[in-house]
C-alpha cells in the first residue's frame, strides 16, 4: 500500500485547492490511500533556531508526516503571483531535512490561473530535492460554491481524471 499525503495550500474554509485534495482522498484507486494533511494553519513560522531539539511538535509532525508518506500531493493557490505564505512556511519547516529529498512529489491544480504559483511552487520544490512528477492534475474550479465544487468533483469525467492522475503518481512512485 502506498501512503500518499496531500497538503493543501490554503487555509480557508470553502478553499478550492482544499476540496480538490479531499477528493484525491476519496477517489484513490487501490493500493493508494491518499491522506489530507491539516495542519498547516497550526505551525509556528519557521525560525531555523528552533530546529533540532527545539522544534516545535507541529513543525515536527508534518516532518513526520513527509518523511513517512512515500509520495507527496500539493494542492496550491496564488495569491500576488506566488505561494501562499503558509504553504511556503510549511516547506521551510523541511528545507534543512531529509524528508524532501528525493520524495516524489506531484503538483495538483484547481486554478488554469496560477500559472506563476506552479512555477514558483515547482521551482522552491525541485530546490528542496523533491523528485518532482511531470505529470499532474488540473480541475478548474476557481469561484465556484462549495455545493457547486462538489459537484464538479464528483463528474464521472473529473472522477476518472483523479483516479488515472493517482494512478501515474503511483507508478512514478514505484520506479524510483
């Protein structure tokens, strides 16, 4: 079984990005089990004196939680053409372990506008030595509702495209 965490990079509560990566969640196809980080609203910003024996536990958890995981999902926003500033904090927390290198990673859309977020996102990622997936997923769901985005999700086109997206993201995982 493939352990898969998704982190979404936003923080509110009818957030987009957030129901996409619920959805990954529920529509894993065997062998995977996909789970959503939410912690990301409780970490401390990243102050590299308290790393080692002074990191705080919510710092530390979501290093465990990479470190475990066999691949990594990160779902983002942009906001002023870049990362949001609890994803990129969350990934600082990371930067000076090992819980990144070489952890296959994928990238996860629910915006065809953020165009500068997933570059900047992708290039911070790479730096950080995850081994970044080519492939990816996109659904468009940029100002819909939540009952609307719901909706979106559970299209049996949107449902088949989760489902072969994490399908590849497995494989990817396997061969490396």
């Amino acid at each position: 079984m493939l352990n898969i965490l998704a982190i979404s990079g936003s923080l509110r509560a009818a957030s987009t990005n957030s129901a996409l990566v619920a959805a990954l969640a529920r529509n894993a196809p065997s062998g995977c089990r996909v789970t959503v980080y939410d912690g990301l609203g409780r970490l401390p910003i990243f102050n590299p004196d308290d790393e080692g024996e002074r990191t705080p536990s919510e710092a530390a958890d979501l290093i465990d939680a990479v470190t475990s995981a066999d691949g990594v999902i990160v779902s983002c926003p942009e906001y002023a053409h870049g990362v949001p500033g609890g994803l990129k904090n969350a990934l600082d927390w990371l930067v000076s372990r090992d819980a990144a290198v070489a952890k296959p990673a994928m990238l996860a859309h629910a915006s065809p506008r953020s165009l500068y977020a997933r570059a900047a996102l992708a290039e911070i990622m790479r730096t950080m030595s995850f081994a970044l997936y080519d492939g990816g997923l996109e659904i468009a769901l940029l100002g819909k509702k939540p009952p609307e985005v719901e909706s979106i999700l559970a299209e049996p086109a949107n449902v088949l495209a989760m489902h072969d997206a994490l399908k590849a993201f497995a494989d990817f995982i396997r061969t490396r």
